[in-house]
C-alpha cells in the first residue's frame, strides 16, 4: 500500500534580510511550505570534488540486467565499458519474463567475451517430474554458456523474477526446488538473489522514517506475504542446507542497515556473498561503518550496478568506494541523504572489482 505523504522540513526557519539574518517567525516561511521530495540542496562546503572518470582496477560487474534492446545498444554500452574499465559484465535474464534464453544468447553473440550469461529456474511445473525436468532445462542452459543462475528474487510473495504457473509464491527454501539448487550446485553455477527491500521500506511511512523519500515509492505491504525477517529466514535455510551451491546475496541481502548482523551471517556460512548492486545511496550515508564492514568482508563482496549503461552511474559508485569525499547528493539514487566515500585501500578494490569475482566463476568451477 502506497500513500502519499506530505512530509514538510523540520528544520528551524531562518530568512535573511537586507542586512544580517534573524529567526523568521512569520507564517510565509519557506521550511513550512518545502516537501522533502523536493528538497534539492547544492552542497556549498569549499571540499575535495573528486571525478573518477575509470575505475582504479579492471571491474567485473556481477549483476546487471538484459538492458540493451538491439545490437547497435550492446555495442554501445561495450564503448562505455571500455570507457569506465569494466571487463565483462554478468546479464541476469528471466526467459520466463522477456525473451527466451536461446534468443538472449544470440542477441549477445556478437560481443559474448563481454557478457557473462545467468538463467533463472523454470518453475512452470512444480510437479516432482516437472522439477526433474527444469533440471534438465538449467543443464541445456548450462551447455549454452549459462554460468549462474538468477536473479532471483522473493520480496515477500515467493520469486517474483520467475513466477510463471505453479511457481508462483516460491520460498528459496522451499523442499520442492532443492533438487534444483543442488544442481546448480553440481554445476558450479552461484545463485544469485533478491531477499526483501531495504528496511526502512517496512517502517511506517511517517516523520521517523529515515528513508522516507524512497521509502514511500517502495513500500511493501506485507499484510498477506512474509515480512522482512521472515524473509532473511528463508535465505538462511536455504544457504545452510546447500553447503554445496554458492548464494550471492544481492544488494547486500537488503541488509546495509545492520553491518553486525549481516557479518554473522557470512562468518556462519561460506557459501555466502554479497553484491552491492544497487545499494550505494544506502551504504554511503554511513562511510565509516561501511568501509569497516569491506575491509573486514573484503573476499566476500561482489561488485554489481543493476542500474542501466549509462558512464555517470558507473562514475557514481566509483566516486563512492574509491574517493575520500564528503557531503554529497546523488538525488538520482532516490534519497534525500548526503553521501560520503569510502577511501578504500587498493587491495580491497580491486578485490571486490575483480577478484571475488574472479575466484567464484573460475576456481570454484
Ligand atoms: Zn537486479
């Protein structure tokens, strides 16, 4: 449930006249007019403005989507790898959402040593022969060059990337689809996926809600689905009872509020990463905490935009894990926070930018 919240600033009222400023106690008063959504400051603070126009290390990016519509937009977004330093680039691709995987491929042929390949799981029969033969279909595409499986994802109602037919409302620790990921597993193909919304997406949509701006555009509504714990409980049974298959938790596991609770989760289990598609603006409004959480999970990260093929947006997480600037605003990202970087040491970067990576799509097979 969506609603519409009219959120005025809460900051004390000042206005300047002629000469001199004074408390502006009139009832005209800008700070009670302004709504968040529309607050736009422009940072005045005479501070470091860093443009990382290339990322310091080769990048390969572990979580982007099916993006590019022809072949003229696949060749363009490899000029803006090129530009940026990114290698290769993972496509994570639902056929049972867009096109089919056979289709996908071909699409991509032309500039395959670019993109890297995912599937989903057919869940159109949920039957036990029916599971016996998406097996059988995450082999093909296997065979094909898929080498992981996903996104998927489970807000709260099961996998909402896969859904079609009997699939519909499937858990990731659901008994009926354990062959499956033991086949991935078998496969050496991670599995990617999307475990709830960041939390303040279930706070309630009042003046407390840090995360308002975003929040109101995303809030779930878990009146008839799981709700957030729940949902990192259902991501936890399934990485303990696959010690065998590797679980990428995408965009942090929506977990970049609570570093101490997330690193128990990767100490507990070793076939556990992270990727941090998606979630700067909510990583980087805490620096300190965040930078502490990478360098000490630094073999467990993953890099991911999920985010389009545009230079600016691959520019923009740069400038947040390699500069050490302070107080900026990327309103792009949907929130009203000012962002901080995270100054990372070189051995951290370029393992999240490329090593991690790295290690699981080649040393794992
Ligand atoms: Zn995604």
């Amino acid at each position: 449930m969506k609603k519409h919240v009219l959120f005025l600033l809460a900051a004390a009222a000042f206005t300047f006249s002629a000469c001199g400023s004074h408390e502006n106690t009139t009832e005209t008063s800008s700070a009670d007019k302004i709504l968040l959504k529309d607050f736009s400051p422009v940072v005045v603070n005479n501070i470091p403005v860093t443009k990382v126009e290339r990322a310091k290390f080769d990048i390969i990016d572990m979580h982007a989507h099916d993006y590019a519509s022809n072949l003229e937009e696949i060749e363009q977004w490899t000029k803006v790898m090129d530009q940026v330093g990114v290698l290769n680039t993972a496509v994570m691709h639902c056929s049972w959402i867009g096109r089919p995987f056979e289709e996908y491929v071909e699409a991509y042929a032309p500039f395959k040593d670019r993109f890297r390949f995912w599937c989903c799981f057919d869940y159109t029969d949920m039957s036990e022969e029916g599971i016996q033969k998406a097996c059988e279909t995450l082999e093909r595409y296997h065979e094909m060059g898929a080498i992981g499986v996903g996104e998927l994802g489970d807000k709260g109602e099961g996998d909402t990337y896969a859904r079609p037919g009997d699939g519909k409302g499937i858990h990731i620790d659901d008994p009926r689809i354990k062959p499956l990921i033991e086949k991935a597993g078998e496969l050496k193909m991670p599995i990617s996926i999307h475990i709830a919304e960041p939390y303040w997406m279930y706070l309630p949509m009042d003046e407390t809600n840090d995360g308002l701006v975003n929040a109101v555009t995303w809030h779930v509504d878990t009146t008839n689905c799981l709700g957030y714990n729940q949902l990192v409980q259902t991501f936890e049974n399934a990485i303990r009872d696959n010690p065998n298959t590797i679980f990428i938790a995408c965009h942090y596991l929506n977990m970049s509020h609570d570093w101490p609770r997330l690193g128990a989760l990767l100490d507990k289990y070793p076939n556990m990463y992270v990727d941090i598609a998606a979630r700067v603006a909510e990583s980087a409004h805490t620096p300190r905490a965040t930078r502490e959480f990478l360098i000490k999970y630094q073999d467990r990260v993953l890099f991911g935009t999920d985010n389009g093929m545009e230079a600016s947006m691959y520019q923009t997480i740069f400038r947040v894990l390699e500069s050490n600037d302070e107080h900026f605003y990327a309103p792009e990202l949907g929130y009203h926070w000012a962002l901080s970087g995270f100054n990372l040491p070189d051995e951290v970067l370029k393992k999240i930018y490329h090593d991690n990576a790295e290690r699981i799509l080649t040393e794992y097979k």
